[in-house]
C-alpha cells in the first residue's frame, strides 16, 4: 500500500473518458463495501458512517488517527479497485487536489491509490449538498444566494488562474458549509488537456454546449465552468433547472442535451440576479462573462442586503 502525502510529486491528469458502468440502484445495494462503524479501511483510519456513493466511488465519514481528527474518506467501490481505468481517474482526482489550494474547493489531506481500498482522504464538510437543500426547502433566499454565487466565482476565478477546469459545476459537488464549498475533482483537467477533449464529460444536465460537443463546439475552457455555475445558480435562484432533462440514450445530439437548441428562461429568476445568471447561459463561451467580471456584478447585490448582525465584530469588507 502506498500513502501520497500533499507535497509528493501527483501524477499528471490525463483525459479521462466519461464511459462509466451505471450502476443500477440493485447494482449499488450490492457492489458496495459494507462497513460499519469502526470498521478499519486502512491501518490508523476508521470508517464512522456512509455518506453516500456514485456509480464508482462510495464516500465514509472517517476518523484518521494520525490527523487524529473527522475526515472524508472516497473509496473506489469493491468492484472497481483494481481496475486501472478507474485507478488513473483516482490518481488524476488526487493530483487535482494536490494542486489547488483554495478556501471554497474541498481540501485533500492524502491518497491511498492502490491496495484492497484505494481512496481518497478528504477535509470533512459539516453541511448539505446545494441539491439536497433545495430539494428540501426549494429556492435559496437572496442572503444565501448571493454569498454562495460569490463563493463560487471566487473558486472559479482562482481555478481559472491555476490553468484548470472543473467540467462537473452543479448543485449536487456544492456543500453548503459555511463557506459553500466545490467538491469532486473527479473530471477536472489542466485548460491543456480541456482544450484537447474530443468527447462529452460532465453531467448532462449541467454541461456547457462545447463539454456536449466539443469536437464542434470546441474548445472547452474556463467558460464550460461559468456556464456550470449559471446553471447551478439558476437552480438555486428558482428551484428549477435551467434546461429540461434530456434523454441520455437519444442517438439526438439535441435530444440528449437540449441545452444545444433551446434558451433558458429568464422569468422565474429574480430580477437582481437574472442578468448576470443569464450571461453565464450564452450559448457562445467567449460571451460569457469570466469569474472575475460575475463577481462586480453579484457584490452590489450583497451590499444592497441587510447586513449581518455579528455580535460586536465589525466586518472588514464592507
Ligand atoms: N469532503 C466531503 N464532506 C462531506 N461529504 C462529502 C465529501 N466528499 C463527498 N461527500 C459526499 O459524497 C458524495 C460523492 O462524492 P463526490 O466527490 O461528488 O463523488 P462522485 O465522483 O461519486 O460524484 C457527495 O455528493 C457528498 O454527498
Ligand atoms: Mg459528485
């Protein structure tokens, strides 16, 4: 078994493929590890309780005795760990991590990527995800809305800057911690390796025209992830998505992800947002407004907001 530690060289991300086995919801039942609470998942770290799991990896709420405090440990499913595609996609998500230092994207404090349990050591995240929230409670009020777009461009413009792409903004990789954070690094990639895609990755829903067809809407950068960050707001805003669901089967470019033919309606959005949550939507990425310029058009919204009472703390920013 082999623990990288932040520091050591990370591999280099490469193009990883969108192919993944959809795991069936019987499927995800059975190929799942199972552990319960104490259970080792490696010597020194412990799993506590599942939080939740995709089609390859399956997250633990952990305790790491060296760090001796909560973490988050990604485990690639049973089924998978030793399947070298998913491995590679493993060693890529840690690189990511490895590189990016930001206080709205989720930290990493290790990686064991091989052994029975490959996976990932993650900061733990006390909070909802954006998805899991609306679903429950439906659209966020404007004094969550603002400060989350804000988070969020932060995140952006800094990535933007350290040369890489996210390629999976959207509700359910936000936690709404205080502050919201960016998770899953699981497809970013270097603007290089972004500019070079010649087939889909993201999440349907929430791809950018050029992540759908980037051979001929091509080439994806920076802008795919202010288009995820319209989209995402737009849902935060309304409680509805921006684009209808597509059909993911449809041989139909335009069926499967209506998003290449069809405009977002700009009518449920409240109107202090809606320009700047359109903007993000333009068909066109050179259009679309960068993180930087998104953040001078959401900060007066927040000034024009009551401000928060902190009990004799006298904010900085304002
Ligand atoms: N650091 C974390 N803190 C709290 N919950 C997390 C954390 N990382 C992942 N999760 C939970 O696990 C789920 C899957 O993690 P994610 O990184 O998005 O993996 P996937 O690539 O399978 O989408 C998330 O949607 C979230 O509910
Ligand atoms: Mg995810």
């Amino acid at each position: 078994m082999r623990q990288a530690r932040a520091g050591g060289a990370p591999a280099r991300p490469s193009h990883r493929r969108a192919i993944v086995h959809v795991l069936s919801p019987d499927e995800q039942e059975t190929r799942r590890w199972g552990l319960d609470e104490g259970d080792e998942i490696v010597p020194g770290r412990h799993a506590l309780q599942r939080l939740g799991g995709g089609h390859r990896y399956e997250a633990y709420l952990a305790f790491d005795d060296h760090l001796h405090a909560l973490v988050v440990a990604k485990l690639v499913r049973p089924h998978l760990a030793e399947d070298e595609h998913t491995l590679e996609g493993l060693r890529a998500e840690w690189a990511m991590l490895s590189r990016l230092d930001h206080p709205a994207i989720l930290r990493g404090f290790g990686a064991v990527l091989d052994g029975t349990r490959p996976h990932l050591v993650l900061e733990h995240l006390e909070g909802p995800r954006l998805s899991s929230l609306i679903r429950r409670h439906g659209p966020l009020p404007p004094e969550q809305l603002i400060p989350l777009a804000l988070q969020l461009c932060s995140a952006l413009q800094y990535m933007a800057a350290e040369g890489v792409v996210h390629l999976d903004v959207k509700p359910a990789n936000t936690i709404m911690s205080g502050p919201p954070r960016l998770i899953d690094l699981s497809v970013a990639m270097t603007h290089a390796d972004a500019a070079g895609l010649d087939h889909s990755v993201g999440t349907d829903t929430y791809m950018a025209p050029e992540q759908c067809l980037p051979h001929d809407l091509g080439p994806v950068g920076a802008a795919a992830d202010v288009w995820g960050l319209g989209a995402t707001l737009y849902r935060a805003a309304t409680g509805k998505r921006p684009f209808s669901k597509g059909d993911p089967d449809s041989p139909e470019t335009a069926v499967r992800w209506p998003q290449l033919v069809l405009e977002a309606d700009p009518e449920p959005l409240p109107p202090a947002v809606a320009e700047p949550v359109m903007a993000c939507l333009d068909r066109e990425p050179q259009r679309r407004p960068l993180a930087g310029e998104l953040t001078d058009a959401f900060e007066p919204v927040l000034r024009s907001q009551a401000r928060p009472r902190l009990s004799g703390l006298k904010p900085r920013w304002r």
